[in-house]
C-alpha cells in the first residue's frame, strides 16, 4: 500500500449545543493513498462538504486528527495551515470562486504568486495551466466574459498551480450545464490518469464514476466505501 | 439489422461494419455469427434476398443481401412504432419488501451494493463517453446509457432514503 | 517577494479601478479632513512668517518703550534706557498723540507718530505705496489704510486739519490696525485704533493742547533677551515696554480666533469623515468577505490578507493627505489675507514639518481606524464563513418589529429596514449629530456679532471677519461631508434594502410607501442626532468661544434641525423613490453584489 496523502482519524464536527447540536461529521477514519481519486456521495447535509472543509484544512475539526502529508492539520496555526495550502492543496469550488476583478490567466497566477514564485515564472506557469485545460485563447478575459465551464476550467487550472499533493473539488459540477459538465469530467478524468490525489465531494454521479474509489455518506459517518476499480464481480441480477 | 440495408444492397461484412459504426462501442461484442445467423433468419422470413456475387466463393460475408417489398415495409413499420422497453425495477423493488419484511437482509446493505454496482456500470459507459476519439454519433448512444444509469442511481436514491427512514422508525 | 509585491499592487489598483466611485468618496472624506487641519495648523505659519520677514525688511526694533506718562517725564524715564546693558543701538524717542481722523467721511482713533524724514537706525517703516513723511502729509499703516480704503494722494482730516496722504508703509514697531494701542488720554485705557506717520515738526500742531506721548524703539545685542531685558528695566512698568515677540504674538491674535474655530472644526470633521469612511469600508469589506476567503482558500495567510486590504486604504489615506495638505496651504493665504499690516505674504517656504506630519497622520489614523477592526476581523474569520456568504444577515429586534405592527404602513417599513442594520443607524446619528453641532456653533458664533467700536464710527473687525470666513469654509467643507456621508448611507441602505422592498411591494406596498419607508428609516436615527447637536453645539461654543455669550434665538435653533432633518429625508426618499419605481421582478433577480 502507498504511503497516504490524506488520513483522518476520528475526524468529527459538530454545530450547535445541547439538543439543537449538528454532528455534521462524525468519528470519521479515512486514509487517501496517493494517486488515488476519490468521490464522496451522499444526499445534501450529510456532512459531505464540511468533511472536505476539514481535510482542506479550510475548518477547524471539533475533535479527531487529521494529517495532510504526514503534517498535523488540525493543531496548526492559521499561518502554517495557509503556507500548507498554498503549497499542497488545490481547491475547485462549486460556485468557482474567481476573483471578478482579474483576467483568467492573473486567476490561475494568484497561487504562485502568494507562494512566493517570481512574475515570470508565475506567468509561464499559468500559461501551461491554461493551455492545459483548453482556455490558453481565453487567457486575457475577466470571468465575466467567460462561460460557466470556462470559469471552472480557470478555477482547475488554478488549483493546479502550485502541482498539490491533493486536489479538493466541491461540487465541481454544481453550478453547471451538461455541456459545460461534459468539459469538467474530461479534466478530472484527465488528472485521474495522471495520477493526480483527488477528493471529489458530489452528488453528481457523473463526477463521481470518473473516481477510482467511492464513499457514500449519510448523517455524518461512511456508510459505504468502495473501489469502483476493481472488475465487476458476479453480483445479483439488475435488470 | 434491415434498416441498415435500406438505404443500398450490401455484402455481409459491410452490414457489419455498419453496425459497428453506429453502435460504436457497444458493437464490438457483436460477433460475425450472430450476424449471417439472423440474415438467414430474415432470408427466411422473405424479408430480404441474398444474391451470390460474381467471381466469389460462396461464403455468408460474401453474399449481397437486398430488401424485399416486404423488407422495406417493414422497415417503414419499424420507424413509425413509438414502443419503449421499459426498464424493469419491480425484479428489485421486490427484493428489498422481501427483504425488510422477512427480515433476510438490510434493504439499505443491498441498495449499497447494487449502488456500487450500477456506478461501476456508469463509469465504464462514462469512459467510452469521454473518450475523445469516439464518432459523436456513437457517442451519443454512450450519453443514452450514461443518462438511464444516473436516472437507475437516483431511483436508489430514494430507495435509500425510503429503507433509511423505515429502518430508523421501525 | 517579487512576486508577492506584484500581486499586492495589482489586487490593489484593480479594486480602486473597478470601484471608482467609492474610491473617490473616500478620497474626499478624508482630504476634506486633512484639509481643515491644515488649515488650521497653517494660519499659524501664515501669520508669524510675514512678520518676521517684516521685521528684517524694516530693521525692527526688538524692544518697544511706551510710557504710559507724557512730557518731560516720560522721556526722562525713556532716558536711561538707551545706555542700559545689552542695548546696541535705538532710534527715537518719537512723539506720540492720541488722535482721530477722517477719511471718506467715517471718523476712526489714530495713533499718531512724528518720525523724521530720514531713516532711522532701528525701526525703517517700508513704504508700500507712495513716499515716505514730509511735513504737511500723513503716511498710513497698510492695514489701517485698507480697512478704511485710502490711497496715497487721498486726503484725511486729523483732528479737523486737512492732511494729504503721502502713501502707506508697514511697521513691526506697533502692531497692526486695529490693535496700534490707542490710548485714551481721559481714561488710560488702551483701545483699538490704527497708526500713522507725520512729520515731526507737524506733530505738536496737530496734537493741539494735548500732552504728547513718546515711543522708543530698542535694538539689543541678543533679540531673544527682549524678555529680560523687560524685567531688569527700573524706570518703566513692564507692561510700557513690549518685546518684538510679544507684538508679533498680537499680530497673529487676528488670525488665532479663526485657527482655534478650525483646529476644533478638523477633529469635528475627523470623526464626521471617520464615520463616512467608516460607512463605505464596510460597504467594501462585506462585499470583499468572499475575496478573502478566497485569498485564504489559494493560501494567503492572515497576514498577507490584512496586507491586501489595509494597502488599499493607506494608499487612498496618503493621497487625500496630499489633496488635503495641498488644498489647505493654498487656502491659507487667502483665509489671512494679508495681515496688510505685513510683508511677503505669498510664502514659497515648504510647509511646516508638524504640519505635513500631523495631516498625514490624521489621513492614515483616519484611513485606518476605519478599516482596521472590519479588515481583522475578515483576515481571522473562518475562510468558509468568509467564503460561503457575504454580507452578515440582518438582526432581528423584536420589540421593533412589534412595535412596528401597529403603525402605518410608512412607518412600518421604516422601522423594519432599521431593525435590519442597527450600525449603519448608528452612523446616521452622528452624522447629523456633527453636522448639527457645527451648525449650531456657527450660529452661535453669527449670534455673537456685534458693533466694533473704533470711536465714533463702526468698520469690520478684521479679527472677527476672519473668524466668520474660517467658519464659512468650516461650513462649507462640513456641508459637504455630510452631503457625502448622507448620500453614502443613503446609498447602501437602498442597495441593501431593495429585496425586502421588493417583497413588501409583492406583498401590496406601493412604490410610494416604500421610498417613503425608507426615508423614515433615515430619518428616525437622524432625529436623536438633531437632538444631541443642539446642546452640543451651544456647550462647545461655551468652552471654546470668548465669554461674555449671546444665544441665538430659538426659532433659529429649530429652523437648524428641521432643515437637517429636512435635507436627510429628502435625500433618501429621492434615490428610494426612483429604485421602488423599477419593476419588483428586476430588485428580486439581482442580487446585490
């Protein structure tokens, strides 16, 4: 087995007190080994997004450990936890989360940038990124001026600035068409075979299939895993 | 099978690679005996006739098959028809009240297990789908499949919550 | 780094260039502020530089002795002084008579001074307009000559004798009209007057029967020792003799009233601008609360978000320091219009250190005090709060809403909208507060006014003209800060304000009620702001102002509040009004932003 990227044990988020308390993830274990792409499910509040929220690093866990890399997140200072990342998480949000006021290729640049690469190197990179998810003629516009796809494409090409440890979608999907779904799943089904650690948390099933590996949720616990990447075995007759 | 013969005469083997175009990769499975046994099933029936060529040996794939009248109109009759397969879920859907009420098995264990098994089935189809070099008519029968999977996983969906919630109250 | 530097900068004009109006409002918050201090600070600077220039050009006196006696005893006590230690040289003793003259008809106290036609060592009036004395003609104080509009060639009656005007020339040896120190023969009492300059073979004609005073004008070897040279004088009180500080102290008393009314105006202003500013940073910062989640979510630590922010602010900070600077140095020579009295007004010298330091550092107190607790706050938040939603929802207060349930429709989405933003209520309140504050106190001060004696005839008080024109630009700057603050309040409030609008008019309120509605909800927080102004005014005036107060009639005082009542709802009903006319639909699909 390969060394994890991703582990958790014991992961737990609760909202609220007494009898209004949320157990929105509850004594969750879970170990991403690298190269590993997989999907989250489950119906809408079962937890799914705050779980990727901690394992992002983007939530404090209310109990439990987790550990990006081998590195404790949950007792590290905000600093650390911004440094760790910028420099081995990329994120990809459900409603993109670009800044308004910059061009796609300054979008994808911001990472590199805040960590610390020269202009030019930061701009040569953002460049290959763009070219990489089909946008390199796009590279000039604001988001305004872009489709739903194509800002999702730049939300990717940005995740990927800084070559993460681990990419963390949240409903990549969420906010688009079918079409723009389509340009979406051949982009995670391209970092799926290239070995890239991915967490996809969704309801999309389409997102989902593209994933090695498959964990249902429901009330803030794992009710399934499975690796989809197995051969079918025999199993009871569908239709 | 006869409407790929309407629009011209063809030998054996062109009908095949006309079938496997249009069905893309779900014609790969389709093997040459499946093939001339039906043709001589439809032979037959006096649906189609099949001539030997000039200056070949006498072999099925050899052999130009055309429509006959009665060929055609069934091709015509074929198109109009608007029947639908209907999926059957009953075969399913009675599992899990067997299973609830005999108490044999967790509904909510066998919804998880034919999950995992209809996603499987969705991201094979879904990988042919994405495959770039695919014919995009083609693909579009790959979308058909990818679409009734989704619409299968979010029937088990509610299955799920449905079993959940029984499970949770009873 | 390079890199880091670059993102900085560039996030930061991006944002200034895609909100440029806000930029510009907070621009001028903030200049307006620095300006009024400057100002302040400035006139200062304008009032004691001419006067030192002045008195290099006229080589003047750094001791001043004016006995109060007259005759053979007041130059007997003069006497010894010329041979006192310390003293390197003098000129005079002059002969002085307490005079009245006349010209274009008003009749006015004059100081007036024999000096012979040569120059003399120490205290060479520099002659502005004209020639110097010859018997026969008068030579006028700049100053005094302006107030009562004569020119050289003009002619003015001294106690009844016609005399012509020979021209105008400025002094450093006597303070400028009105304050020459006019003494009156009857009662010893000093009163205003203006200076002028006979022969001295004219000056015993003219003075008539009276007795004639002298003035003997002192030059020491160290003229900083003026002070002790005072104390050690034996044969005159210290109150006969004055030091060239102490004249040049009362030459700038025309400008210290206008400069108290100012300094006091820019803190007013400060807290007015910090509340503008205050009201469009959180506008900007809730609309950025994503931005920074977003910053953190690619891995900008707190620091660096605090960074992105606050650079923004400081930048606009240190360019309204600029404008502010800019515009009050400009504006200061005019607001002291020449002590006429003086040389050189128009001053190339850089402002004063203090001066450049106290303005920058109130653009950047201001600048930052603002934006400090709202940048923190979203710097530390929890990047997916940040990230997840912008604007914080509103607060419900339940006894106002059901309070609100009983009365009018009007009243009742006034109140509600309220309810919603308690602090940007808050900034409503001391908005007009300030506002009403310096209104009041101007009014206190034109409530003060009152006939200048010089005599027999009544001119402006130059010292009290120019506190009126400080409190104009005061009133002016102020009008339009509160315009703006007003505006921006405004503003917000019909953005943030326009879906629960919406759906009250789905509901049945007419476009009428809601823009009615929400300029009640302006106006009910502005009330107890009118309310506090007024007494804080008055109160402010008390402590700042001189002591003997006269107050404004009260319909004055009411006709104040309403009217800022009155501008504050109007300003609000208009833009609400003009948004409840759109179609509901429209308000209910965009989201604001």
């Amino acid at each position: 087995m390969t060394e994890s990227v991703l582990r958790a044990r014991g992961l737990t988020r609760r909202y609220g007190r007494g009898s209004g308390m949320v157990r929105a993830v509850d004594e969750v274990d879970l170990s991403v080994p690298a190269g590993e792409s997989l999907a989250i499910m489950g119906p809408s509040g079962c937890g799914k997004s705050t779980l990727l929220h901690l394992l992002g690093g983007l939530q404090r866990p209310t109990a439990g450990r987790v550990w990006l890399a081998g590195r404790r997140l949950d007792t590290m200072s905000e600093r650390s936890l911004a440094r760790l990342r910028r420099d081995s998480v990329g994120f990809v949000f459900q409603s993109f989360h670009l800044m308004d006021e910059l061009t796609a290729v300054e979008n994808v640049e911001l990472a590199a940038l805040l960590a610390g690469r020269s202009p030019r190197q930061a701009r040569r990179r953002a460049g290959y990124l763009l070219d990489r998810v089909g946008l390199a003629d796009r590279a000039d516009h604001l988001p305004s001026a872009l489709s739903g796809g194509q800002r999702q494409r730049v939300a990717v090409a940005r995740a990927l600035s800084n070559e993460p440890l681990v990419v963390l979608a949240d409903e990549p999907t969420g906010n688009l068409d079918s079409a723009a779904t389509l340009e979406i799943l051949r982009l995670f089904e391209d970092l799926r075979t290239e070995g890239q650690t991915l967490v996809v948390v969704t309801h999309d099933s389409r997102i989902a299939a593209i994933a090695d590996r498959m964990i249902t949720m429901r009330d803030g616990a794992f009710a399934d895993d499975s690796r989809l990447a197995v051969t079918a075995p025999v199993h009871g007759g569908w239709r | 099978m006869l409407a790929m013969l309407a629009k011209e005469p063809a030998h054996g083997y062109e009908l095949r690679g006309r079938m496997r175009a249009a069905l893309g990769p779900l014609g790969e499975t389709m093997n040459a005996g499946q093939i001339y046994v039906t043709l001589t099933r439809l032979a037959k029936a006096g649906l189609i006739t099949s001539e030997r060529a000039d200056g070949l040996p006498d072999r099925p794939d050899r052999r130009v098959h055309a429509l006959t009248p009665a060929g055609q109109e069934r091709v015509t009759s074929w198109l109009t028809e608007v029947s639908w397969p209907k999926p059957d879920l009953t075969e399913f859907h009675l599992k899990l009240v067997a299973a609830a009420t005999a108490r044999l098995a967790d509904p909510v264990a066998l919804v998880d297990a034919q999950r995992r098994e209809v996603m499987r089935r969705l991201r094979d189809a879904q990988r042919t789908a994405l495959d770039r070099s695919m014919d995009p008519v083609a693909g579009l029968l790959m979308e058909g499949v990818v679409l009734r999977l989704r619409a299968d996983l979010e029937w088990l969906e509610a299955c799920e919550r449905m079993w959940t919630t029984r499970k949770a109250g009873g | 780094m390079a890199g880091r530097l670059l993102l900085v900068c560039r996030l930061l004009v991006r944002d200034l260039r895609r909100r440029p109006i806000e930029t510009i409002l907070l621009v001028v918050a903030i200049s307006a502020a620095t300006g009024t201090l400057t100002l302040g600070l400035a006139l200062n600077d304008v009032a004691d530089r001419p006067y030192e220039r002045t008195r290099a050009a006229t080589a003047g006196p750094d001791v001043v002795a004016r006995p109060h006696t007259t005759g053979q005893r007041a130059l007997a006590a003069l006497a010894p002084l010329t041979t006192s230690a310390g003293v390197t040289g003098h000129s005079g003793p002059y002969p002085v008579a307490f005079l009245v003259m006349t010209a274009h008809g008003r009749t006015v106290h004059t100081v007036v001074e024999g000096r012979d036609t040569a120059p003399a060592r120490v205290d060479r009036p520099v002659v502005t307009e004209g020639t110097w004395v010859r018997p026969g003609g008068v030579v006028v104080e700049r100053a005094f000559a302006d107030a009562l509009g004569v020119r050289a060639g003009d002619e003015v009656g001294v106690d009844g004798r016609r005399l012509r005007v020979l021209g105008t020339a400025v002094t450093t040896a006597r303070p400028t009209y009105p304050y020459a120190g006019w003494i009156d023969p009857d009662s010893a009492l000093v009163e205003r007057g203006g200076l002028v300059w006979v022969h001295r073979a004219d000056i015993a004609t003219l003075a008539g029967a009276r007795p004639l005073s002298y003035t003997l004008n002192l030059e020491l070897a160290d003229p900083d020792a003026g002070a002790a040279f005072v104390d050690s004088a034996t044969t005159l009180h210290a109150g006969e003799l004055s030091t060239w500080q102490g004249i040049a102290e009362q030459d700038g008393r025309l400008v210290a009233d206008a400069r108290e009314a100012l300094l006091v105006g820019s803190w007013l202003l400060a807290a007015l601008s910090i509340a503008g500013v205050t009201g469009v940073v959180a506008g900007r910062v809730v609309g950025r609360r994503r931005r920074v989640g977003l910053l953190k979510a690619v891995g900008a630590g707190p620091a660096m978000v605090a960074v992105v922010h606050l650079a923004e602010y400081l930048v606009i900070g240190l360019a309204a320091a600029g404008i502010g600077l800019a515009a009050g140095l400009l504006a200061a020579p005019a607001l002291i219009r020449p002590s006429a009295g003086l040389l050189g007004v128009v001053d190339t010298r850089p402002p004063a250190l203090s001066t450049v330091v106290a303005a920058v550092s109130l653009a950047v107190v201001i600048a930052t005090a603002a934006t400090l607790v709202p940048v923190v706050r979203a710097a530390f938040a929890s990047t997916i709060h940040a990230l997840a939603d912008a604007a914080t929802p509103p607060r419900r207060r339940r006894w106002r809403v059901r309070l609100s349930r009983r009365l009018p429709v009007t009243l009742l989405i006034g109140i509600r909208v309220n309810a919603r933003r308690p602090r940007r209520a808050r900034l409503v309140t001391v908005n007009t507060l300030i506002t009403t504050t310096v209104l009041v106190a101007v009014l206190m001060n034109h409530a003060q006014d009152e006939p200048f004696d010089l005599g027999y005839t009544d001119l402006v008080d130059p010292r009290a003209e120019r506190t009126d024109q400080a409190l104009l630009v005061l009133t002016v700057v102020l009008g339009v800060l509160a315009l703006l603050n007003a505006v921006v309040t405004t503003w917000t409030a019909v953005l943030d304000a326009r879906r629960p609008l919406a759906v009250a008019r789905t509901l049945g309120a007419t476009p009428a009620q809601a823009g009615l509605g929400l300029g009640v909800a302006q106006l009910l927080p502005a009330i107890p702001g009118v309310a506090a102004g007024i007494p804080v005014g008055l109160g402010l005036y008390t402590i700042v102002g001189p002591g003997e107060l006269r107050y404004p009639p009260d319909s004055w005082l009411l006709a104040t509040a309403l009217g800022v009542l009155l501008v504050g709802a109007a300003l609000t009903a208009v833009p609400a009004m003009v948004a409840a006319r759109r179609p509901v639909a429209d308000a209910l699909g965009s989201t604001p932003a």
